[in-house]
C-alpha cells in the first residue's frame, strides 16, 4: 500500500480521461477509433497466424480504476495513468501478428480507443468468473493479459501463444498473482473457483493448469502497476511507453 502525502495541488493532465460517469450499458462488439498518431505500432506485413490476444480491463474512470494508486495520486490522475498503462498493452497487442484481439472491457469505450480491437463486455460477477467467461468467447490458442503491465513487448506476447495442444503458458506476477495466461484450447473451468488477487493466486492458478493435464511453459516474472512504488519501477523499466511520460508528466504536477 502506498501511503498519501501533502504537497502542491495537483493539476489535472492533459489528454487524460474525459468522463466522469460509469455506463454498463456496453455494446457486445465494437469498433475502436483510431489514436493519435506517434504511437508505437509496427504492423507485420506477412499472413497473421492463428491465435487470439485477450486483454481484460477497465473503462479508465477516475474513482473506478487504480484506487491502491491513491492517495499518492488523485483518482483523475491514477485514472490517466490506467489509460497510459492500458493503450500501451494495446499497441503491443496491436504489433504483435495474431488472427484476433479481443479487449473484455469492464465499462464503456471511449476515444482512448485504438482501431482494430474487437470490444466485448465482462460479465458480473468476481474476477474469475469474469476471467473465464472471457475466455469462453475465445476459440484456438489464446493468450489473456490485464491492464497493468505496460512493459509487455510483442516477442512476450509471440511466445506466450507458441502452444502444443497440451501446452500452457503463464506469466507470474511479482506479487504472486499472474499478468498472463495462456491456453491452447479455452476452457473456462480452469478459472472458476479461483481466488483472485490474493498473495496465492498464482500459485493455486498453476496447479489447476498442471492438474488438468497440461504442461506449463513459464513466462517471464513482471511487476504489476497497483502501488505508486510499482509506478515509478515499471515507469523506469519502460521509459518508451505512454506509462512513463505520463508517469513524468504527473512528477512535475507534484504526484509522485
């Protein structure tokens, strides 16, 4: 946990989360709008392979996302940095070659985002179910990232999907959960009943992986962004990425 300072009044970022409200009425698919150009796109030019990229997120509303984040940072600027680290994800979704990018978005989609990713609402209830209903929409080799790992590259997605049909592959979390998921053929049974975001998360994920059979291919360790000292390392490990400029952005405003 992060613990709160006084300093200067914030200021509000530019660029950040325009609204303020939170709509579950969400469409079952739609189509992104395109982003600002300068962004870090780099389509491949050869056959898409099969495959599918899962991203589970939420709508960046202050108040709704990266609550831990405060209060070292107010809701509205934790909110821009849950875009930040959330188009960030979805540009190296977008590079990496694959026959499907899915975004399950807990909220409504807004101008933040990008062309080309394929919307479907979360269903209710806890985040495993969540996770698996996610899941089942999915068909083939598909690989489920969060939000919050904004260091992810193309190649960490590209291997995460290079599956036997025996395979998967999982990506630990450096607070014992997980960042990825991967499975060759879905199957939302392998979620459910899992408990989320606990220090055993991860570890209770995995048996169920190898206890129904599968061979497990680990991924490699990431920090989650929860805490205002898991922002400024990952901002530091990823000084490219929309995260850490907006993470800058906010240090000269006083947010820290």
């Amino acid at each position: 946990m992060s613990a709160g300072r006084s300093g200067p009044e914030r200021r509000a970022l530019p660029g950040g989360p325009g609204r303020d409200g939170w709509d579950d009425d969400v469409p079952a698919h739609s189509e992104g709008h395109p982003h600002p150009a300068g962004d870090r796109r780099a389509r491949s030019g050869g056959p898409a392979p099969s495959g599918t990229l899962l991203v589970i997120a939420k709508a960046p509303v202050p108040g709704r996302v990266k609550t831990r984040l405060t209060p070292a940072y107010s809701p509205a600027e934790a909110a821009c940095l849950a875009e930040a680290a959330l188009l960030d994800t979805l540009d190296v979704v977008l590079a990496t070659p694959v026959r499907r990018r899915v975004l399950a978005l807990d909220g409504r989609p807004g101008d933040w985002l990008p062309s080309g990713i394929e919307v479907v609402p979360q269903c209710a209830g806890g985040l495993d179910a969540r996770l698996a209903h996610a899941f089942g929409l999915c068909d083939g080799p598909t690989l489920l990232i969060g939000m919050d790992t904004p260091q992810v590259t193309a190649e960490l997605l590209t291997s995460g999907l290079e599956l036997g049909p025996k395979d998967a592959s999982f990506g630990p979390a450096d607070d014992g959960g997980f960042w990825a998921l991967g499975l060759a053929e879905p199957d939302p049974a392998l979620l459910r009943g899992v408990p989320m975001s606990v220090p055993r998360t991860g570890a209770v994920q995995r048996r169920r992986l190898t206890g129904a059979g599968l061979t497990v291919r680990d991924m490699p360790l990431l920090r989650d962004v929860d805490t205002a000292d898991d922002a400024r390392l990952v901002a530091a490990e990823a000084p490219h990425t929309r995260f850490a400029a907006t993470f800058a952005a906010l240090a000269g405003t006083g947010a820290r």
